[in-house]
C-alpha cells in the first residue's frame, strides 16, 4: 500500500483541509524551538499514532518498533493505529496525558501547516545535536517537503515516486517495443492500446481524466516542472505557461481517447483502487499512472500477464529530463506539547536514519527508501518494476510540489479548474487560469 493515500480524491481532501484549517487557527502559539528537558536514559513510555491499519503494515511497522525497544530497552513505545490525520490534528492540539509524543502522517502536502501552526516541534535542534546532516542523509525533494519557510518540523519515513505501469503482453499484441518516453508518444501508443467496443471500450490504453485513479494536477505537474508560486508567494498558473501546456495536453489526451463523457461512462466501471478489481489488473486499462506499491499489489491480484513498469513520459521539449517523477511518501515529527522530546527523537531518529530499519520497512511494504544510504543498500529489493521506483528517486528532476500553509488547498482547486477545462465548461484557458490564481490566492490569504 502506498506510503500517501491519495490526495487526488476530492471529497476526503477538502474535508481534511478543513479540519486543518480549524486545526491551524486553533494552534498557533505552542513551543516549537525544539527545547527538550526531559532525561532520554530514564524509563519512558512514548506513544506513536501512525495511520497504517493493513495487517501487513502493522506488522511491518510493530517490526521497526521492537527492534528500537530491543536498542533502547528503557523506552517503550504504544504505538495507536489507523489515525487519519482528523484524529491526528485533534490530538497534536489537545495534548496532554491521551496525546500522541510521535506522529507520523501520510499526506506530505500538510507539512506547510504542521510546521506554521507550531504543533510539531522544530527538529532542527535534534539534528545538529545528534549530529545528523540533512543533505547527506535524505533525498532533496524530500527534504523540500518535510520543512516550511525554513522550518523542519518532520522528516521522511518512506517514500512514494510515481511512474508508468504498462501491460507487456498488450504492448507485444501492438506490436510496441518499449514504453513511451515523451507525452507525444504516449498518445500515439495510447490510441494503439485501446479497442472501442461500441459506445465503452474492451480495452483503454491509458485514462487521463482528473477523475481517474492517480491522475491529477501534481503527479502530471512533476513532468512538467510547474512553478506554482510567484517570489512573492502568489499563485503562478497564469503565468506559468507550463500550466497552461499541462492543461492543454491533458484536455488532448481526452479528446483523442473518446473525450470525456466516454471516459466518464468507461471509468464508472472500475474497481475499487486498492481492491483487486483495479483498472490496471483487469486489463481494462493498459497503461496506469502509479506509485511503486502498485506492482506488488497487480502481483498479489494474481494478474494475467506481465506486468512492465518506466518512469512516466515527459513534454518532448523536455525529452531529455526523461527518468524523473513525482515525489511523495509518509512524514514523522514531534507533538510541540511532548513532556519526552529527547526520547522521542531517538525513536524519529532509529526510524527514519537507520539504514536497516528504513531498508526492512521498505521492503515489508513495498515503499521506497527515504535515506540516500537506503536506496544504496544491497538488502533492498532487486525486482526489476520495483527498482524503476528506486531509479526515480534518485532522478535530479523528481520533485514534489511546494509545501503551503494552506496545506494542498491549492491543488484541489487546480484539478477543480482543469476538470471544468477537460469537460469543455470552459473554452478560455487563460481566464480559467486567472480565476485559478485568483482563488488559490485568497484561500491562502484566509489560512493567514
């Protein structure tokens, strides 16, 4: 299962950009500065609120976690499951006895408001003190989205990188050789894959509807290299003419695939994302934009033919960036209203820098390393689909998108507008791109 649950579900985002908002308000004056006074070798119960529920995870996770206890018997560690970040954010702002003392969160576009509303302390401190060097131990995109404005209040705890899932024995039944490596090709051997069958289809090639699984503005933007704010922190889309050939092309695929009311019907019939059901491991689709999980989940699913896997395509202005993904995965920090700060770090600390610790988790669950000396180890999984995911971690061109105190706000209204766009509600791209900014702006102007 993924590290990051996926964002691109509109529903379940703005209900946790709400939340966080409240969250936000509620929860500005706590002590960040990282001040720890408690004694790390006394006998100590920290409690750890992490949101992985599959019985796989737990045991991967509880794995980690007696194997910490084992290297520092004087902490133990209550470990509470399945926390959304709802229950999450409730419990960082109350604090106290029940509270958490580590947290872990999967949705990394949340780091701009856990750092600004000072509920996870700054760990800065911690680092320096253990000396740790940022840059030598963890990937730069991930290092991007773990801080805000300067500010590290998280680290990385496993990754996610997104790339192109095709099925072989449907590209062999083409007669394609290789995967596509520009959008331009990935068109062309969309429509090659994909078999009408009156008005639905046997079989797509690829779904590039903003509804689709996977398939939204951030993971398209990672190809792109979109600049979403201006230096004075301004939303960027209008300006961007990136944004605008994203846009453009998306709305393109559409329309060459059948356009959107042929997609929509056709995307009705899918099963559930996480299920076996998937698109991908029907054969309904042939090719799928996913994270590395999704190669282990096709194989559990007990799919009828070989399964491939690339980095997704690039714009062919930018063919030779080709290699590089969108960048996201699971983030851990300090509760600001910890009484066991020191003792909580040296758990932070084994889970996200120790190399074995990191490398046996990533391979329970088939996530990527976020350590450099992790994605290095010769005790990470060899498979070959797996190890494309690997490859583009380590891409100079893999990135995220930047973090915000406005959380992902930004986003959702980025896919609101391109899905008026691909449903052809809206014809003047520019405009649509200026209502974009401007809205984008005064959301952010609301979170203060």
């Amino acid at each position: 299962m993924p590290t990051t649950r996926p964002r691109g579900r509109a529903v379940a985002a703005v209900a946790a950009a709400a939340a966080l908002s409240l969250f936000a308000a509620a929860c500005t004056g706590g002590n960040d500065s990282g001040a720890a006074n408690d004694d790390p070798d006394a006998d100590v119960t920290l409690t750890f609120w992490h949101g992985w529920s599959a019985p796989s995870e737990v045991e991967a996770i509880e794995a980690n976690i007696d194997a910490f206890e084992e290297k520092f018997p004087n902490i133990t560690v209550k470990s509470v499951k399945g926390v959304n970040d709802d229950k999450l954010n409730q419990g960082l702002r109350a604090g106290g006895s029940n509270g958490p003392d580590v947290v872990s969160s999967f949705t990394t576009d949340n780091v701009g408001r856990f750092c600004s509303s000072h509920v996870l302390a700054d760990l800065d401190p911690f680092l320096k003190k253990s000396g740790i060097s940022p840059e030598e131990t963890f990937p730069a995109p991930m290092l991007e989205y773990t801080q805000y404005e300067g500010k590290r209040c998280a680290l990385p705890l496993l990754g996610d990188a997104y790339g192109l899932y095709y099925n072989k024995d449907a590209f062999a039944e083409a007669g394609i050789d290789a995967p596509p490596k520009t959008l331009s090709e990935l068109e062309e051997v969309a429509k090659k894959l994909t078999k009408p069958d009156g008005d639905g289809y046997e079989q797509l090639g690829f779904m590039p509807n903003f509804q689709g699984y996977e398939t939204t503005v951030e993971h398209y933007g990672g190809q792109f290299g979109l600049t979403y704010f201006d230096d004075e922190g301004k939303s960027n889309a209008a300006a961007d003419p990136r944004m605008a050939e994203l846009f453009e092309w998306q709305k393109g695929m559409v329309d060459a695939l059948g356009g959107f009311g042929k997609l929509r019907k056709y995307r009705n019939t899918f099963g559930d994302e996480w299920g076996p059901k998937h698109p991908f491991h029907t054969g309904q689709v042939a090719m799928q934009m996913d994270g590395e999980w999704r190669g282990k989940m096709a194989a559990d699913a007990g799919v009828g033919f070989e399964i491939g896997a690339a980095p997704f395509p690039v714009p062919d202005d930018q063919a030779d960036s080709y290699g590089k993904g969108y960048l996201s995965g699971t983030i851990t920090g300090i509760a600001t209203t910890s009484e066991k700060k020191n003792a909580a770090w040296e758990l932070v600390k084994y889970l996200t820098t120790d190399t074995d610790a990191v490398v046996d988790f990533a391979n329970a669950i088939h996530n990527v390393p976020s350590t450099l000396a992790g994605l290095k180890s010769p005790k990470l999984n060899d498979d070959p689909v797996y190890r494309t995911f690997v490859d583009i971690v380590q891409h100079p061109g893999s990135s995220h998108a930047p973090p915000s105190k406005n959380g992902g706000a930004f986003l959702l209204t980025l896919q609101d507008y391109g899905l008026k766009y691909e449903k052809g509600e809206e014809d003047d791209l520019r405009s649509l791109l200026e209502q974009a900014d401007e809205q984008i702006d005064k959301d952010n102007a609301q979170a203060g």
